[in-house]
C-alpha cells in the first residue's frame, strides 16, 4: 500500500501545500488549471496548477486502483477516500465540460467533542447538555443538514457519546465517521467489479447483516436510498438510539425526505403506513446548517410528534439558533442558541434518571419574546 501512497503523494504535488495546508477543510478541482479551496466556510480562488489534463487524469487513476475501483471512460465517476482518510469525488469529461472536476473533502485529524461545538459557536451549553441526554436515554436520532452543513461532524461527536457498554455498528458507503466509542464495529459497502468478479455489496444488506450481529445501537452514515426503510425499521424494532444523516433544509424536510426514499425501492407498503412508520421512528432531529457568513452552527434541535389529522408531520423545535445582528468588521453573524419554550414529551424520563435538567432550561428568553412582539 505504501507504493501506492507513495504514487499518490507524487502525483498530487501540484496540490500538496493545500492538502497540508489544516485551514482548508475542502480542494475543489475545475479541470486542470483552475482549483479553489474552503477556508472557515468560504471559498477563495488558488494559484495552485496541474501541469496538464493527462497528469491530473493520472492521479485520480492512482487513487481509484489504490482503493480497488476504476475510473475511465466506462465509469467516468469515482467516489473513494485518500489514505489520510480524506473524502474524493470526481467527474471525467466529457460529462464535466471544465475537464476533469473533483472534490476533495479533507478529513480532521482531530477528533472534536461537544466542548469543541460550544466553543465554536455551534451548539449552547444546554443545547449540547439537552443532546447528551438524548443519547443517554435512547432517543433515535437524525442530522439532517445541506452538503458541507457539519453533519459528519456533528454524528461524530454524538456517537462518541454513547455509553460504553453499548455495541455500535456503523454503516457506511465510504468510511468517513471516526466515533470514538468503546465497542464499534465499521461497515463499508462495496461497488460492483465485473472485470474481477465483484458483486456489489450495498448499505441495505449491510443493515440487515448489523440487525443480526447482536447491536445496540445502529448508525447509518448517510441516508440517500431505499435502506432508509430499513434504518426506519431498525428505530421502531427496539435498537433505541439509533442514528443517521439525511440531506434536508429542515427537521419537516428531513422527514419528508427520509419517507420519499423509503419508497424508492420496489416495495408494497401503502405511503400513509410509510408516512407513520418514519413519524414514530424519528424522535430527535438536529439541524446542522451553514450559513452566508461561513459558519456552521446547529440551527434547530426539535422533536417529532407524529403526523397532524392531515397528515403532516408535527415538529416542535426545543432550541434554535437566533441572529441578533452582524459584526461589521469581520462580518460575521452574531447569535445565539436559545431554547424555545417548549418541554420535550420525555421530560419525566429526565426527572426519572436524575439527569440534571430542570424544566427551566426550556424556557423562551424574555428579549426573544419582546422581538417577536416587536417583529408582528
């Protein structure tokens, strides 16, 4: 493996002050001569250069063999990780009409906590306080957010907070989660190989292998398929605390999408069942969103409450983040996380596990309620 590395290393040289490089969190590639980078959520045009379409080429075939996959005319896309862990995406030409485009998603190398958040400016204390004891007490959780939002992120930290006792098992299309947990086994899926004999193995039978390997808990990296049904199913048949992310602009969205995929595949189940079935199995939903100013923040944390006499489903948001204004200097957005005023239904299982979370950290702050009164 080190040969190929070694390869990679090489061919990549043209990029390699940029991969190094800790502030940038993401290499965009238009084709040879034209690459951009992600720098604290914004992006900035670079200097940096391959010296030709063929040597650019080259690299992503280094990359694609190193992993087992191929990328050429027939299969012009590649999705694969780098052997620091860091996530590729790339697009041939003719499809990409700039030349060959590719996204390189940097992997942290160090592992964030719930403190990190706070620090950041992404969560409360008592929001971040509030999740902890969701995952104590069991509660299925979605992060659900837009492309870049920190929900890889924020699934790394909330699975690292699950107790030590517990069995987790993670499944994933390209192995990006780094949950520091004490017991976890990683799954990855496999894509189709003819030239070799490979049979696609897909993150739906990889649920059903982890439904039969004893877990506690199970996690889905990213929900983009029919196995949404099947993850659906794992929250509603007693592994309690399981997790998931799903692209969504909102908690109503997250699940509006997670129901869409359940019936993408070939399956006989009416939708409205479809539609109770993801209204009882979602309980938690944690909204990560990036916003114009380059930062991530946790925007909602709210509960699902089923779905209304028309079919809609019930979500009340139990902490929100609020702009209260702009520096203009850096012009970043001023804010804070506020709770909302509304209890959680599982409130009496706080009290009950003498978790300390007395019912006044739900309470609405009064400058917020003056701003609404000022706003209608």
């Amino acid at each position: 493996m080190s040969v190929f590395n070694d390869a990679i290393a090489s061919l990549l040289s043209p990029i390699k002050d940029l991969l190094d490089d800790e502030g940038v969190s993401e290499v965009m590639i238009n084709g040879a001569h034209e690459i951009f980078v992600e720098k604290k959520g914004l992006v900035y045009k670079t200097d940096n250069q391959f010296p030709t379409e063929d040597a650019l080429i080259s690299a992503m075939r280094a990359i694609a063999q190193s992993v087992g996959r191929v990328i050429d005319n027939d299969n012009p896309r590649l999705d694969a990780r780098l052997p620091d862990g860091s996530r590729i995406h790339v697009v041939l030409p003719p499809m990409a009409k700039n030349g060959t485009t590719v996204a390189i998603r940097k992997f942290t190398k160090e592992k964030l906590t719930l403190n990190d958040l706070i620090a950041f400016g992404s969560l409360s204390k008592s929001a971040a306080r509030f999740l902890d004891i969701c995952i104590h007490l069991g509660k299925n959780i979605i992060v659900s957010g837009g492309t870049g939002s920190g929900k890889t992120t924020m699934l790394n930290v909330l699975g690292s907070r699950i107790p030590k006792t517990q069995r987790l098992l993670i499944i994933e299309d390209a192995a990006e989660l780094q949950v520091k947990a004490e017991h976890v086994v990683n799954f990855e899926t496999r894509k189709a190989d003819p030239t070799r004999g490979v049979e696609e193995v897909t993150i739906r039978e990889l649920v059903i292998s982890a439904m039969r390997l004893r877990p506690d808990r199970i996690i889905v990296g990213e929900v983009r398929g029919e196995e949404a049904l099947d993850l659906i199913q794992v929250m509603n048949t007693g592994h309690d605390g399981s997790m998931g992310t799903v692209h969504a602009n909102n908690p109503v969205d997250a699940c509006t999408r997670l129901e869409t995929l359940c019936l993408m595949g070939d399956i006989k189940i009416p939708p409205d069942a479809i539609r109770k079935m993801v209204a009882s199995a979602m309980q938690i939903i944690v909204q990560c969103s990036r916003y114009h100013d380059g930062g991530r923040r946790t925007s909602h944390i709210s509960e699902i409450l089923g779905i209304d006499k028309n079919g809609n489903y019930i979500s009340r948001d139990i902490f929100k983040w609020v702009q209260t204004g702009k520096d203009p200097e850096t012009g970043k957005y001023i804010g804070e996380m506020i709770p909302c005023g509304y209890v959680p239904t599982f409130f009496e299982d706080i009290v009950v596990n003498k978790l300390p979370f007395p019912k006044s950290q739900f309470i609405c702050p009064e400058w917020y309620n003056d701003l609404k009164k000022q706003a209608a």
